[in-house]
C-alpha cells in the first residue's frame, strides 16, 4: 500500500464491496424469481476483476469473464445494467436478447462480452490486441481465464500467437482451483500453472488473488510492458471459488476445511482490516462506503424493474446468420 494514496486505497475498497454488494443482490433477487437467468458467484473473485482492470485506460480493452463483475463495473458498466441483464430488459447491454453475463458486452465501454465456451474470449482479446499494433495504436488488452481453461487448447494456441505477435495483452488465469466440480490436481500435475509461460517465451508469474495490492503491482507492470513494446505477460491469481459454479450448484464436493482456509482470506474483508490497521480507514469512512453502495444498488434495482421487456416484434433485430 506504499504507493497509494487514501484516497486511493478507499477507492479499491469501494469497488470490491460494490462488486460484492451487487452479487449479494443478484444472489437475493434470483431466490425471489425476479431473475428468470442464472447467475454466477463472485465472491472471492473482487480482488482480481477490480485490482487489474482498474490500470486499464479508456481506450484500452477487456474481454472479462463470468466471475469477473468487479472488472465490468470498473469500467462503467452500470449495476443497473447488470441486474436488467439478469432480468432479460430492455435496459440490459443485451437488450433482453440474453439473460446471463455473456450478453454483457458493450463496445462503447471497451468490453467484450465472453464466450461461454472458455477459453476462447482469450483469442478475442489476442485479434483486439494486434489490432492496436498493427495500426501503431499506444492501447493495450486485457483478457481472464480459469484454471480449467489453461488445459484447452485455445489458452495455448492464444497465448503462443500472442508470444509470436508480440501482442500487447495481459492474460489473467484466475486459478481458483475448481473447474466446475474437477479439482485442479485432477486436472494437471503442477501446482503453478504460470510456469507455462516459459514455454512460450513470455513472462509468468504466480501471486495472491486475494490480495489487490499485489494484483494491481504484478498488473501494472505487465501492462506498462505491454504498452512499451514488451508483448503479452500471464498472471496467475490463486484463490478459491467460495461458492458452486452457477447458482445451482451446492459445491458439495468441496471440502469444509479448504474452505475454512480460503474464508479467512476473504478478499474484501483482508483489505478492509489492512486499511483499519494502517489508519486509512475508520468507522465512518467505513459507514459511507456502505451507505452509498446501498443507495446506488437500491437505486439500480428499481431503474432495472422499471425497465420494459422487449418487444416480441424486434425479435429478429440485430441478428446476423
């Protein structure tokens, strides 16, 4: 925290419990069938989404994934938008064509929705990346994917191109050790999935996922990499998904003292001890974060309610085959 100001520092802690706060409410909103799409967990995600996607310039672009929120609201998108979205609106990014966070791309904002298929939004990001080099752009890419991702083909084809290109993309592999229901020692036999940048002749490093301090110092130097010439880097955040894949899923299969473990490391609430501690952060300033992200969400509720469904005569609009 040496390098950030009070300011700042309050700042992150304010987008980790939006992040927090708006799947909270998604999480309620979809218990009370108000969402008729399903929804994915974030928590144990914020430190990620928001600590790399807050480096990111205006022009630069991001292709996030499902558990990334924090990196969707960072970079404007609205959390009434997101829970329009969820409620298949006309207010929604998708204009109530999608019901679920694929649908959650907007252009005008730099993002790109993901594709469900994982992990082929990296190669999206890679095209938005050579595109910014081949026309002697000073704009850089940034891309998410999970552990179970990293054992498809597409991460290795994406991240050998983009080595070859020397694209300027950050590729963030959010290693939260579960792809779906299969554990990460039923998928590979290393433990540090960050290795496999050697391979490829790029850098690679391994860092706390729970910590956005060093999510954002391991970020900003990649991306001051990337946009000076040096290419693409992989950034290997280590965490756990604290809850099932999907809003279905129990996660049973996930044993009680690993979580146990990860829940003491619970992103938001590690920051927030950290600013006490340091004498960043004190009741009040806490009490006004907490009241402004309840208003805002309140707020962003009842626009997104308020918002029509569409209209079943524009059904066809914006299709392409």
């Amino acid at each position: 925290m040496h390098e950030q100001s009070s300011e700042r520092l309050l700042d992150l802690l304010y987008w980790m419990m939006l992040t927090r706060g708006v799947d909270d409410r998604c999480e309620a909103l979809f218990k009370q069938g108000k969402f008729p799409g399903g929804i994915f967990a974030q928590t144990g995600h914020e430190a990620i989404s928001v600590g790399s996607s807050i480096l990111l310039e205006e022009g630069d672009a991001i292709a996030p994934m499902h558990r990334d929120l924090g990196a969707y609201l960072v970079r404007g998108m609205s959390p009434g938008r997101i829970f329009a979205q969820a409620m298949g609106r006309v207010g929604a990014p998708s204009g109530g064509r999608d019901l679920n966070t694929h649908g959650l791309g907007d252009i005008s904002l730099r993002i790109f929705g993901y594709v469900s298929h994982l992990p082929q939004s990296m190669g999206i990001a890679l095209g938005a990346a050579y595109s910014f080099l081949y026309r002697g752009e000073d704009r850089v890419a940034m891309t998410y994917f999970g552990d179970g991702a990293s054992s498809e083909g597409g991460c290795h084809e994406a991240l050998n191109l983009a080595a070859v290109l020397n694209a300027p993309v950050i590729f963030i592999l959010e290693n939260n050790r579960y792809a779906y229901s299969t554990p990460l020692e039923k998928q590979c036999r290393i433990e540090n999935l960050a290795i496999r940048a050697e391979g490829y002749g790029i850098p690679g490093v391994t860092i706390d996922g729970t910590d956005i301090i060093a999510v954002m110092d391991t970020t900003k130097e990649a991306v001051e990499r990337a946009r000076g010439g040096g290419g693409p880097s992989l950034i290997e955040c280590k965490n756990l998904r604290m809850k099932g894949h999907a809003i279905h899923d129990p996660a049973d299969y996930v044993p009680a003292e690993l979580l146990e473990h990860w829940e003491e490391r619970d992103p938001v609430e590690q920051f927030r001890r950290q600013l006490e501690a340091a004498g960043t952060l004190d009741e009040e300033s806490l009490q006004s974060i907490k009241a402004r992200i309840e208003r805002e969400i309140e707020e962003a509720v009842e626009w997104a309610e308020s918002s029509p469904l569409p209209d079943p005569g524009t059904l066809e609009e914006d299709v392409f085959a």
